[in-house]
C-alpha cells in the first residue's frame, strides 16, 4: 500500500481550486491564447513610428525638420501598464453529511456552485485517493457526472473499476494525469445513483503500475450520500 501513499495536502489542493465548470471542460485541449502588438510597419519596413520624407525620426526637434512647439512622443509608447487582477476566492465548505462534504466554489453573479466530496484513506488512515460528484440536467440517461482522483503510479492500462456493496463493477478509463494524481470523469446513469443511495459501502478497484498482478481496493462510504446529493449543485449540461 505503500505505493499508494501520498500527501493529502498535495492531492486535495489540485482538485480544491477547480470549479465544476473546469471539471466538465477538461476534456477539451485550451486553446492558444494569441497576442498581437501595437507596433506599425514603415514604408521602408521598420517598425515603431512613421518617418519624416527625409528619413529623420518625427521628433519635436525643430533642427530635424519638426515643429519645435510639437509635444515629443510619449516615451512609454506601445508598453503593458497592465491590469489589476481580481483575487482568488477558495472554495469552502458549505455543509457536512456523516462522511461526504458539500465543498461550494464562489459563483459573482449567481448561485455558488457546489458538489459532494470526499477524501478516501487506506486502513491506516494515509490519503489515498478523492472522490467528487455533481449532479447533471439534460445529459440523457446522465444523472450524475464524477471524477475520482486516485495516485501516481496506478497502471492506466488497466481501467478503474466502482462498485456497490461488492456487486457487479463497472470499468471506467482515466481521462488524465497531473502532478496531483490521474482522474477518471465518469457518468453514471439514474439507477447507478439509486444504488449509491441505497448502499452501505462502494469500492473502486486500481492497480498498481509496479505491482501489475495485484489489485489495491479502495472504500468509499455512502453514508450522507443521499443528504449530500440533494444539496450539491444541478449543472446543465
């Protein structure tokens, strides 16, 4: 279990400072952002200003052909003075249900966005992998999207499996890694939430990249799962 083991405080700050929105976009690459100058081209193919006829820089200099009553160029011309930038607001917890968290994102201009969380140990205690879930509305048979987190070192080849109270897994493919560990965003369908609400325990199975023949198995509670479920946020997909 040792490969297992890694800093909560690691795992749980790459995933705190992501909105719900973000999570749902991951998928797709961002795009390049592109700049552009302010400089313009010359006749002659300088840049930076126009020219005189003559060829001498436009200056108030009255000796080079200017206006001696003519204001010089600003000297800080085409520089960034910059923009203040807005500050971070962290997420918080809203409320607590027996082992879930509803950890809300600050929203400016409307309802904070909030979904249900929690951290899952080892036997030890020793953080081992997180578990979000939020709920979706015009995604199809889509009642829910999640993502759980899970270490560095887990063999992506082999997919992450979840299941309820020791019933028949599903097999989910993980979507990415960071240096806080790989994710797997999966859906799950109305009756899937059903069992959650209905379960005691579920459990996702991974396995270890240096350890391919063995399987480390992972409890999720579901106790406050339904209680959590109801007050986490509805995103319209």
């Amino acid at each position: 279990m040792n490969l297992y083991r890694l800093e909560g405080e690691d795992m749980t700050k790459t995933l705190l400072h992501l909105s719900l929105t973000a999570l749902l976009a991951l998928s797709t690459a961002a795009g390049a952002q592109e700049t552009t100058t302010d400089d313009k081209v010359t006749t002659d193919g300088g840049t930076s200003g126009a020219t005189t006829t003559d060829g001498a820089a436009a200056t108030g200099d009255a000796g080079a052909g200017g206006d001696a009553g003519a204001e010089p160029s600003a000297p800080a011309a085409g520089l960034d003075t910059g923009r203040e930038v807005a500050e971070e607001k962290q997420a918080y917890i809203k409320e607590t249900h027996d082992d879930w968290s509803v950890r809300c994102f600050p929203n400016e201009g409307g309802e904070d966005l909030c979904q249900m969380y929690q951290l899952l140990t080892e036997a030890e205690g020793n953080p081992v992998a997180e578990f979000t879930l939020y709920r979706l509305e015009g995604a199809g048979n889509i009642a829910a999207g999640a993502t759980v987190a899970v270490p560095l070192g887990t063999l992506l080849t082999e997919e992450m499996k979840l299941s309820v109270d020791g019933g028949k897994a599903k097999s989910y493919a993980y979507s990415f890694c960071t240096m806080g560990g790989c994710f797997s965003r999966i859906g799950l369908t109305g009756p899937e939430i059903e069992a959650l609400k209905k379960g005691a325990q579920a459990q996702i199975e991974i396995v270890p990249a240096q350890a391919p023949d063995k399987t480390v198995t992972i409890d999720i509670s579901l106790s406050g799962f339904t209680a959590a479920y109801d007050a986490a946020s509805t995103l319209d997909k």
